[in-house]
C-alpha cells in the first residue's frame, strides 16, 4: 500500500499516487456509503469510471451495486504459453491475418449464429429476463472480440516461449444486464427513498431480494459468457497455430481471469459481497494476467494474498488520458514511431487509434512496482504483434 485516506466514513487505501480527481471522489463516495465495509481499496491502475472507479475494490454488507460491476461483466484475460521459441516477422504478419478471419472485431459480429455447444451450460436461462430475450443475438456474438481495449496479442515470454494472450468480455448481453438491473435499482432506490444520492450513480439491491437474486444470477450467467468467448477465440486461434507449426506446436492449459464481478467471499471475520470493477483476484498463490498497454509488457503473476486489498491487484496499466484526449494531445508519427522501433505489429493506424496507444496508459513498470505487496511476477511477456477491436 502506498497511503491512506482517512477524511470518509471508511478509510481508502491506495496502492497508486497519481489518482485523478474525478476517481478520488467516486472512491469518497463509495467509502461514504453506509453498507460499505472495512475500508476501500485502489489498485496500482486505478482511474475515473461510472458510479466507482475503474482498479476499485468494494465489500459490501447485504446489498449488491450493479454500477460497482459495471456494463462488460466478466471481462477479462486469458492466456496460454506455447512450446515455440521463435517466431518470424512474415510469420506473425500471416498469423494475425488469419486470426482476423476468424475473429470478429469492433462492432462486428459472426455472420451466422455459433454452437449452442459453446455457450455456457445452464437450466435456468429461460428463468433469466434479460438473458433469456438476448440468448439468440449472443450466439452470433461468441467468439468476438468487442471493441476498446480488448485486444489480441502473440508474445515473447522472459521464460524463453510464445506466448497468446486475449482480453474481451461478455459483448452485449453483459451491458444488457447491467443496464437493466442499474435501472430497476435506480428505480427501486427512489421508491425507498435511499439514503444513496441518485448522482452518484451507486443504486443498490437489498440482498436476498427477488430483484437481488436475478441479478447474481444473470450477473455470473454473463461472467461464464465472457470466459466461453475467449475460450472459442483462444481454441480457434490454437488451430491456427497448429496449422502453421503442425508437430512442432504444443499448447500448455489456458489461463483465464475475471476483473468485473462481484463475489460473496470472507474478509476481516465478515462474509460481504465482495465488487471487482478493474481488478482481479490475487489470492495466495492465484496466477493472475495483468496487461501493459500496447507496446509495453504484460505479465504472468501469483497471487500473495493480501488482505489489505481484498486479496486483489490491477487488471493492468490503467488510463491517464480518456480516449478523446488521447486522440486530441497525442501525437500520431510519434507513437507509431516508438511501436516501429520496437519491432512490433500494431495497430495504430490513424487519429482514431491513438485512445489505444501506449501514451495513454499509466507506466506498467511503475504500476508493478507499486504493488510488489500484492503479486510476485512470475513471467514477462514482450509484445510482437497485436490485433485491437
């Protein structure tokens, strides 16, 4: 931990420095609420969000925000090591063509809708009110990557192999069920009068509630939809590897990891419903994924368990420019020139791409460093070629 604020209802641990207003405030607002527990805590890579601040980490006692989630449920990383060592330029160029083909981008979906084999297994979706009306769409959906910083990328790992790693989370039918279920609390919250200001955007149900218990279960429905659409892209882009190196290609197990759901767990001798809302699990022992930004390092982790941070770290680099800024004060020759010298297969290609450019991130390094406390590395991976959404 870095420092501490104590001026709120809960003291707001902060394991960063630079936190910009607009984030120092939603954190006073959610330490301020009056079911919150323990303290508050914000990750290395924290920044402005809606409701709660994008790297938060909320206990809460007998409600549930859909807000302190947010609209991609379940997104997050995953990653698989492979037994190549090498790589070559006209190698990765072909490589990430193909894996364009078969990756929807953007917006974009497949044209046609994808097995129901690849979807997650569940009786009760016809019980789900939103799931069950976005069932169909979301076929077509699975396996796409999405928009943002959801990426695809093909590394080179301190341990001497390539590595592919995918971010991308549960596409619409994840902001359908949090737009619903923000509404109906907003909507709930007025009617009770809630002591919780409407501005503030952190409406809330009541635990054990009809309305509650649809929303956990939607809310975890979209959690294992997000990982079922990284696992169809990750096993399509798999067979395109195979194609390429045939016999000389092995896949080691797939490492997967979420950093917006909220989780029942025991902190402090209190069973609370725990919100990660940028943030990923970093129990003891947990490996973990957290992303640079385009061009800088992304790293493999184990957990170390630190309960001062709810057993959590960063879910990556964390912004310190929004997109419109980014594409407004940075410079386009300049960025393309420093992924050019590095060797690297971008995909800053004009004005609108520099929201995704490495300027706009906070320094990983700097990150890492800040949160030694929380994870040990235990891989670094060098990016060679990157597909955006």
């Amino acid at each position: 931990m870095i420092r501490k604020i104590t001026t709120e209802r809960l003291p707001i641990k902060l394991w960063l420095n630079d936190l910009e207003g607009g984030a120092l405030q939603q954190a006073k607002n959610i330490a301020n609420l009056p079911f919150a527990f323990h303290h508050v805590a914000l990750m290395a890579d924290c920044h402005q969000g809606f409701g709660m601040p994008i790297g938060g980490v909320l206990a809460l006692d007998k409600v549930i925000i859909p807000n302190a989630v947010g609209v991609d449920i379940g997104c997050g990383m995953c990653t698989v090591k492979t037994s190549l060592e090498h790589i070559s330029h006209p190698e990765l160029k072909n490589l990430m063509s193909d894996i364009r083909q078969v990756t929807p981008l953007g917006f974009k979906h497949h044209k046609s809708p994808q097995d129901e084999k690849y979807m997650p297994a569940s009786t009760d979706v016809d019980k789900m009110e939103v799931v069950s009306r976005e069932y169909e769409n979301a076929r077509f959906q699975l396996g796409t990557l999405g928009g943002g910083n959801h990426f695809i990328e093909i590394q080179k790992g301190s341990d001497g192999k390539i590595w592919i790693m995918i971010h991308s989370g549960s596409r619409n039918i994840g902001k359908q069920v949090a737009d619903h279920y923000n509404r109906l609390a907003t909507k709930l919250n007025e009617q009770w009068d809630s002591p919780v200001p409407r501005s503030v955007q952190l409406a809330y149900l009541p635990l054990d509630t009809p309305e509650s218990n649809a929303y956990m279960r939607e809310m975890q429905y979209c959690v294992d939809f997000a990982f079922a659409n990284r696992k169809l892209m990750m096993d399509r882009i798999l067979d395109i590897f195979s194609d390429y190196f045939s016999s000389n290609f092995n896949a080691f197990p797939m490492i997967n990891i979420a950093h917006n759901y909220a989780a029942k767990e025991s902190h402090f001798g209190k069973e609370v419903i725990v919100h990660r809302k940028g943030a990923t699990l970093a129990e003891k022992d947990t490996t973990g994924i957290i992303p640079g930004s385009q061009g800088t390092q992304s790293y493999i982790v184990k957990g170390k368990g630190n309960p001062e941070s709810f057993n959590s770290c960063s879910h990556g680099a964390g912004r310190v420019m929004g997109r419109k800024q980014a594409q407004r004060s940075l410079n386009l020759k300049e960025e393309i020139k420093k992924l050019n010298e590095k060797g690297i297969i971008h995909a800053v290609r004009s004005v609108k791409d520099l929201d995704e450019a490495a300027s706009a991130y906070k320094d990983i390094n700097l990150v890492m460093k800040n949160q030694q406390d929380l994870v040990e590395v235990l891989v670094e991976l060098t990016p060679l070629a990157v597909v955006k959404g």
